[in-house]
C-alpha cells in the first residue's frame, strides 16, 4: 500500500467512527476514490485530512466528512440516475459514479476554467462521467427526469426546474438558506402528485449557488 492509500484508508476509518460514513456503498466508494487525484498541486500532502480545501477561482472541495453526510441521506444506489449541480473538482461526481455507475451521473459547472480542471481531474482518474457547462440552477433538462439531483453550492431557494426534472419518489440534496454563507442541508422527496417532503439535517456552509435562479453575481 502506497502512503496516499494508506491516508485514505485511515481517513475513511475515522469517517465511521465520528458516525459519517456508516453505509458500505459510501465507504467503498471513498475508498476507491483518490482525492488527491481531485485537487491542485500544492494542497496535495492535505488529500486526506478532513478539511474543505481550495481548488482555486475562489471555490472549494467540501469536507470529506460534509461530503459523506450528504452522500448518506442522498441514499444512493446503482442504477440512480443523478445531477450533480456544481461539479468542482469532479470529486463528489467520482465517488456518485462508484455508487450508482458512471453512466448514470451527470455533473453540471458553471465556471469555464473549474468545469476544465474538473474534466481532466475525471478523465486522469478514468471516470467517464458526464460534464456539462451551464447554469445548473436551470437544472439539465436534456437527461431529465433524475432520481437524485445533488447541489454541492447553496441556493437561497431549491429552483422550480429542479422539482421539474425529478421522478416520482426521487429526491433533491441541497445546501438551502437566506445567507450567503449560512445554510441548513435540505432533503426534498417527491410524492406522487409532485407534492414534496422536506426533511433537514442541520447547518453546513457551501460556496454560493451563482445563477438566474441563484444568487446573483
Ligand atoms: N462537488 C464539487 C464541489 C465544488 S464547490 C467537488 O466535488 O469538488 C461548488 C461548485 O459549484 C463550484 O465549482 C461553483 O463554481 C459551482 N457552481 C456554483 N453555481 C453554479 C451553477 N449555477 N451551476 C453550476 N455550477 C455552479
């Protein structure tokens, strides 16, 4: 075992213990997934810490610990297809892809420059997931309907189009408050009908969710 595995095993060992990872298809697939394959160069010997780290042009990776909890409650399973809004550095998409096939996750960037980096971070690391560039506060009406649709960027509201694109039964993950840098992590299921439960699993604090139905620039 090489030291970056040796890390990852003992970060995803501590991730069970402090109760965050606590299903075996979310602690396979961060142990299967390299971080540091996800992030740049000089942040590199931090991979494995349970920290949010910079991934440049003023956005971050989220914890690992944040992105297990949310990984959890998404209660994700092979063969779900799932949106991805905000795809980052590509990580998050690369560990949904262990869990529900790379052929059913779809991530959607924004930012020009983050959507490249994200792309060549999946590409090295051989996930052929889908990466789109665009609005995801618009969702992604071309793949639609999701059964998971994951915002990894905080909206002040979830976005009309998002319930739109989701099955009967699917379920929206997003980061949802009035501050800027303040939000409760929101779980929307979908009954039939189109009526929604809304569940809440406490405070985090995500990088804003920038669009038409998003916060303005
Ligand atoms: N899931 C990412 C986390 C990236 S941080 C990872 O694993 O690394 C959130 C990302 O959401 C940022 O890259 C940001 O540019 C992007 N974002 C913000 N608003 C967006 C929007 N309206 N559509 C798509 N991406 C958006």
């Amino acid at each position: 075992m090489s030291l970056n595995d040796e890390s990852r095993v003992n970060m995803v060992s501590y991730l069970e213990k402090i109760g965050y990872v606590k299903s075996e298809s979310v602690k396979n697939a961060f142990l299967k997934v390299d971080r540091s394959n996800f992030i740049p160069e000089h942040v590199k010997h931090e991979a494995y810490r349970d920290t949010p780290l910079s991934i440049g042009w003023g956005q971050t990776i989220s914890a690992p610990s944040m992105i297990a909890l949310m990984l959890e409650v998404s209660d994700l399973k092979n063969g779900l297809k799932t949106l991805e809004i905000g795809a980052g550095s590509g990580y998050n998409a690369a560990l949904i892809a262990e869990i529900c096939g790379e052929e059913n996750v779809i991530t959607i960037e924004r930012i020009p420059e983050v959507y490249q980096f994200g792309m060549e971070n999946l590409k090295r690391a051989e996930y052929r997931v889908r990466i789109v560039i665009g609005d995801g506060t618009k969702g992604f009406e071309e793949e639609a309907p999701y059964d998971r649709i994951i915002a990894t960027a905080a909206a002040p509201e979830i976005p009309q189009s998002w319930k739109d694109q989701l099955k009967e039964d699917g379920m929206i993950i997003a980061p949802v408050g009035k501050e800027r840098y303040y939000q409760e992590l929101t779980v929307l299921k979908k009954r039939k009908g189109g009526t929604f439960d809304t569940k809440k699993y406490g405070g985090c604090i995500f990088v804003p969710l920038v669009g038409e139905d998003g916060w303005k620039e």
